[in-house]
C-alpha cells in the first residue's frame, strides 16, 4: 500500500509541472492575443480617425461646391439681367424710330472719357434731336469704364452697345500700342452690329472727342444721294485735314479726294460687306488709305470742316492736336445741302469741274514760289516733282506733309488744294497730275 502511495506522488509532480507549462502557454497566448487586439483596436480607432478627417474634407469641398453652384447662379442671374437691361434700352431706342428708313445711323465711338462723351453727345443731340428718326443716335463702348456706361446710359435719346473683348492682344511688331489693335476689334464690332444686326444701309462714325456743325446731318443727306448715284465713292468725310483756320474760307466747297479722311464719315452697307471679312488688326484707317482697298474709289471731303476734334488727350497721345487739330475752322453757316446740286462731284464731272478750276490758277516756279505766291492776285498752282519737294513746300505753308501709300493727305490725282490769305486758292500739282486731269501745258 505504501508503496503504490509513492508511486502516485511521483505521477503527481509531472502532472503539476505540466499543468504550469499549459497555462504559460496560456498565458503568453492571451498575451499575444491582446496585443494584437490593441494593435487591431489601435489601427481601426487610425483609420476611423482618417475616415472623420476625409468626411470632414469631403463636407469641405460639398460646401465649396454649394458656394460655387449659388456663386454661378447668381452671376447667370445678373447676366440674365443685364443681357434684359441692354435688350430693353435698345427696344427703347429702336420704338422710337418713326422712319423705317432712316438716312443713315449715327455712332459715336467711346471707351473711358465719360467727360469728352458728354461734350459729343450734347453737341449731337443739339442738331439731330428734331430728326432723330432719320439719324437714329448709337453709342458704342469698348471695355466696362463705369462712367461712361452710366453717362451714355442717362441718355433715353440713344440707344447703348457695350464691346466686351477679354481676347489678349497680340501686337505685330515689338513696341506698338495694344489701344490700336483694341480699337481695330471695336470698330469692326460696332460696324457689324450696325450693319448686320440692325440692318442699316448707312452708318456715320463719330468718334467720342468730336462736335459737330449745324448743317452737319443736312450735309450727310445730301451726300447720301450722292452715294447712291456714284458707286465710285467709297466714304464721305466731314473732315479736311488741312482745314485749319487759315487754310479755308468757302463752307459751300467740296472736293473728292484719293485720300481717305475719316474724323467724322459715313460708309455704305454695300462697302462694309466687302471690308469686314478682312479688316485689319490694327491701324485701320491707314489700312482704308491703301490702293488694295480702296481700289481707286474716293472720298467726299468738305472744304471747312463739320467736325471738330477737341481730343487733346487719347489713343495718339496728342499727336499733331497743337500743330492740326486744335487750329481747325468748324462750320457755323447753316448751308441747305438739299437744295444744291452736287452733280459736278460725281466721276463723270468732277474731272473736268476740277481741271478747269486748276488751268486757270497761275503756274509759280522756282525755289521763291511760296514768297512769289504771296505777291499774286488770284489762284496759284505750284508744280513739286517727288515726295520730299512736296513736304519741302507743305513745309513752308504750314498744310501737312504726310502721304500714305504715294497720296498726299487731301490729294485728288496729286494736288492737294488750301486757301492761302483767306480767299486764293494754292493747288500743290504733282508731275503727272495735269495729265490725269487732261490740262494741257506749254
């Protein structure tokens, strides 16, 4: 008995022994277990921590998209309005045009001189306000200024356009202006939606530094019929760039001229269709003053001119205003356009009308010519051989000395015309101007 005793107690002992091993095992089991379920709990709390963070990001942008959508609605909103505002101006001025065919619609072309607008528009509106229905009154505005949309907005006697270009500018040739391409784009705008849209058949472009003379609307009419018998003038201008005070005298005088003008005309629809598709970049009036667009056609220009350009300040930087401009002679006789004949103005006259009015001038030679013309009674004509004689004796009258593309400013078939002491016409002749004219010599 005794010794089945020992032997349970030596089976005892091992079993105790393993009994500790197991629960070691155990034990570091559970161990590993928990670390791994803190590392798994340590992980989740992570990425629940990163998935706040992008719900957070993601309610974030939701906002800012919330904001942009309203943000979008609103400026649609404001566009829908002003796109209404400038619809009901324009029905505003178009319901007063009583005339449906009017003579020709008047645009005046602005950008930021609010001040200068105002001076043009009053001076417009003294004159065209009893005919408004053959003249229906535009203003055009290049770019957003404030105070010019507001000041041509205060007006119910015109009717607004507004020229939005956010297009970048890409000059030709390092150093130019960009305002002369800018103003390229508007005139084209202005022209097409005159021309296109309104379906006008004529268009007088004033420019928004301009006043203008009491028969001003008078002389366009007549010269609209003018226009129509004679498909070989391109423009008519109010405008004679040697129309300084001491060049001109006679408000009844007219003249064609190789030389376009500008500075106050009118154009044709006929013209504009075939001048839009290619109008230039920039500089367009220079453009116009080329023989590959005008193609021999010429220009109508008064003797004393029915604008006057007091625009000291602007795209040219003043270029020319003391010397040019600021002298100019505006028209104040009231002259009755309609009652006169213009016949000797179309092609198959004028040729004639203007050479006998040129062989009966006196013929001055000499280097002395300007001092010899001084001392004659009655008209001189003064013969220059090539361009630099020509700015020589422009030189010493004072008239202009710029040509463009082989025309002198003014120049019908080379001669350029100007009042000289008041009443005496000087004719500045070229080399092979008599013989386009037909004159004979000795």
């Amino acid at each position: 008995m005794a010794q089945f005793s020992c032997d349970y107690r030596f089976l005892l002992f091992p079993a105790v022994l393993m009994f500790f091993y197991i629960q070691l095992r155990l034990f570091t089991t559970q161990s590993e277990y928990a670390d791994r379920l803190a590392a798994a709990v340590e992980s989740e709390n992570h990425c629940t921590s990163q998935m706040r963070l992008l719900i957070d990001q993601i309610s974030m942008q939701q906002g800012r998209i919330v904001t942009l959508e309203e943000e979008r609605k609103r400026q649609d909103e404001e566009l829908g309005e002003l796109k209404n505002h400038l619809q009901h101006f324009e029905r505003k001025g178009l319901e007063r045009l009583i005339d449906k065919t009017p003579v020709a619609a008047v645009v005046v072309m602005a950008c930021n001189r609010a001040d200068y607008l105002e001076r043009t528009i009053k001076s417009v509106l003294r004159y065209q306000r009893s005919i408004a229905s053959k003249y229906p009154l535009f203003i055009s505005q290049d770019g957003s200024h404030p105070e010019v949309r507001s000041k041509a907005l205060s007006y119910d006697q015109l009717t607004y356009m507004q020229h939005l270009d956010y297009e970048p500018v890409q000059t030709e040739r390092p150093g130019e202006l960009i305002a002369y391409y800018k103003i390229a784009r508007h005139y084209k705008w202005a022209l097409d939606e005159l021309f296109f849209k309104h379906n006008f058949g004529r268009v007088i472009i004033l420019e928004d530094d301009m006043e203008i003379s009491p028969d001003f609307f008078d002389y366009f009419e007549a010269a609209a019929a003018l226009m129509e018998r004679d498909k070989s003038i391109m423009a008519v201008s109010s405008w004679n760039d040697n129309g300084q005070k001491q060049f001109v005298h006679d408000p009844y005088a007219l003249y064609r001229s190789d030389f376009f003008p500008g500075l106050g005309w009118m154009l044709s629809r006929d013209t504009w269709d075939e001048l839009s598709p290619k109008w230039p970049k920039a500089y367009w009036d220079d453009w116009l003053r080329l023989q590959e667009n005008h193609k021999g056609r010429q220009f109508i220009r008064p003797e004393v001119c029915r604008t006057y350009n007091f625009g000291e300040h602007g795209s040219s930087l003043g270029q020319f205003f003391k010397q040019y401009l600021e002298p100019i002679k505006l028209n104040d006789v009231n002259v009755k356009w309609k009652s006169m004949d213009l016949g000797y103005l179309t092609e198959n006259n004028y040729t004639k009308y203007f050479a006998n009015i040129v062989k009966k001038a006196i013929p001055v030679q000499g280097s002395d010519a300007v001092a010899k013309a001084y001392n004659i009674e009655g008209d001189v004509r003064i013969q220059y051989n090539d361009q630099p004689d020509f700015e020589r004796i422009a030189r010493q009258f004072g008239i202009f000395e710029e040509w463009k593309d082989g025309v002198p400013r003014t120049a019908y078939k080379g001669i350029v015309v100007f009042r000289y002491q008041t009443r005496r016409r000087i004719f500045l002749v070229g080399p092979d101007s008599l013989r386009q004219l037909g004159v004979e010599t000795t």
